[in-house]
C-alpha cells in the first residue's frame, strides 16, 4: 500500500467527525420536525445550502449548470435526492432517530445489489453478500420489534426511513454511471441540492396547508445545522476526502454513522436502546464494513 492508498490520522479522525455530524443530524431533524413540517423543512434545508454553494461556486469559476445529458441526468439525481428527503423527514415525524437512522443506512446495500445489475464490473461478491445478509438481520430485527405490537405509526416511519435510504442508493448509482467522471463532485453536490427543490417545494404546498407549527429558536438552530454544518459543510468535506484517498476507504467508516446516530439519540433525546436496535445497529453497521470491504 502507498502513500496515496492510506489514510492518514488526520483523514480517519475527520471520517469519524463526519459521521457523527450525520448521526446527530437525525436528532437536527426530530428537533426541526416539531416547528415545520416535514417537506417544508427539508425543501429550506435545500434552498439555503444550494444558494451558499452556488455563492462558494461563483466565486471559484466553477459552472453551475451543463448541456445535454450530463443536465438531465444531473436533474434527475437532484429529484431522487429529494425524495429521499422527503421521504426521511416524513419517516422521521414517525419513529424514533435512533430508528431512522439504522434504517436510512441501509443505503449501502441498495447500491451493492443494484450495481450487480447497472454498473458493468461491479458485481456482487461473498463479502457483499455477507454485508447485505447481516443488514436484512438488523432491519427484520428493528422493523420486528413493532411489527409485534402492532404500532403502526412507528412501521409507518420505519417504511419511510427504508425508502429514503433506497432513494439514496438510486441516487448513489445514477452519479455513479452517468456523472462520475464527467463533472467534478461539487457540481454532483449542487445538482442534488437544486433539483430537489422541484419535488420538495411541490410537496411542501400540496401535501402542508400549515407549514409552521412552532418555530422556535430551537427550531431555527436546528435547521441551520441542517443546512449550514450537514449540507454544505459535511458534504464538501465528504467531497474532498473522496478525491483525495480511495474511495472504497472512505466509504467503509460509513458504518460509525448509524452508531453515533443511535447514540445522539439516546444522549440528545432520551430514546431507549432496547436489544432489538442494538441488534438491529449491530447488523447494519458491520454490514455495511463488509459490503464496503
């Protein structure tokens, strides 16, 4: 292994910083779910990190916007990007942030089993295998836990957060057979950003006569990480470190996000660790180091 092949303490420690950026930004969302309403928050989170990264972009002469293809295909990953928001902040109105994280983070494996048949050379290994197994063990273990007693607000957020991390992994593979290589990442991250305000402001007026139920400071300093620490921040990061080292490594301390969302939970929020979560956490994360691997 070179240099450029491993990653440095530096590197790592950011990785962690990262993940625990994203595991406290389902708590963010819990917190701004109680002011807004949920496609309301998700498309201001989207409008204010997409003007300050066009605002960063301007000022390094870096083109907003491409011809052809590269267009359409970039608009159609900013609308996949909002439903998985819309999607998870609606999940979110209805489980626990502990809940929607593990099962948002299942992403990965949406990935691996859709570039088996959509990217050419990248097929389904023993190790992915493995990694997508131990995750349908952690999720039946999370979903069971209510399945069993009927409660079906909490299946109904559950559903939600699966289909926001399958939104993700759609969005993961359109990048990466149709962009990747042909526009630098901050462009991919800008496309995301604007184009899902198409879906998200839709939903906001069609599906929420009242946008604003009780906006509050707390309302407002919860949003702002969302759009400010999370969306421009943490993705730029994101960005930078993919160029920088392998990707393959990078992605593979994506399985301390889950676990640091489960613990902003409990911390943050008081929400219980029953053994089906930690079963379920335990599942998802060392699925996802396999598929990653």
């Amino acid at each position: 292994m070179n240099g450029k092949d491993r990653l440095t303490a530096p590197a790592m420690l950011t990785l962690v910083a990262l993940c625990t950026i994203w595991g406290v930004n389902m708590v963010a969302i819990k917190i701004s779910n109680r002011g807004l309403a949920p496609a309301t928050a998700a498309a201001l989170r989207s409008a204010v990190a997409s003007a300050l990264l066009m605002v960063w972009m301007r000022r390094r002469g870096i083109p907003l916007f491409h011809r052809g293809k590269v267009a359409l295909w970039g608009g159609w990953a900013g609308i996949l990007f909002g439903l998985e928001f819309l999607l998870l902040y609606a999940g979110l109105d209805r489980t626990s942030a502990s809940r929607g994280v593990v099962l948002l983070y299942t992403s990965p494996f949406f990935v691996a089993a859709g570039a088996h048949f959509y990217l050419p050379g990248d097929r389904l290994t023993w190790r992915k295998t493995l990694g997508l197994l131990l995750a349908f063990a952690g999720v039946s273990a999370v979903m069971g836990q209510h399945a069993l007693t009927f409660d079906a607000e909490t299946i109904a957020g559950d559903t939600l957060a699966i289909g926001a991390g399958a939104a993700w992994g759609l969005t993961t593979l359109v990048i990466k057979k149709h962009l990747a290589g042909r526009i630098e990442a901050i462009q991919s991250l800008h496309y995301q950003l604007f184009f899902s305000l198409f879906l998200l402001v839709p939903a906001a007026i069609i599906l929420e006569p009242r946008p604003i139920l009780d906006f509050t400071a707390g309302t407002a300093l919860a949003l702002g990480y969302q759009c400010i620490v999370v969306a421009l921040f943490s993705y730029l990061t994101w960005f930078v470190l993919i160029h920088r080292y392998p990707a393959s490594r990078v992605a593979s301390f994506s399985f301390f996000a889950p676990v640091m969302g489960v613990l902003a939970g409990g911390l943050l929020l008081n929400e219980s660790w029953p053994p089906a979560l930690l079963f379920g956490l335990a599942g998802v994360a060392a699925g996802i180091f396999f598929v990653n691997r």
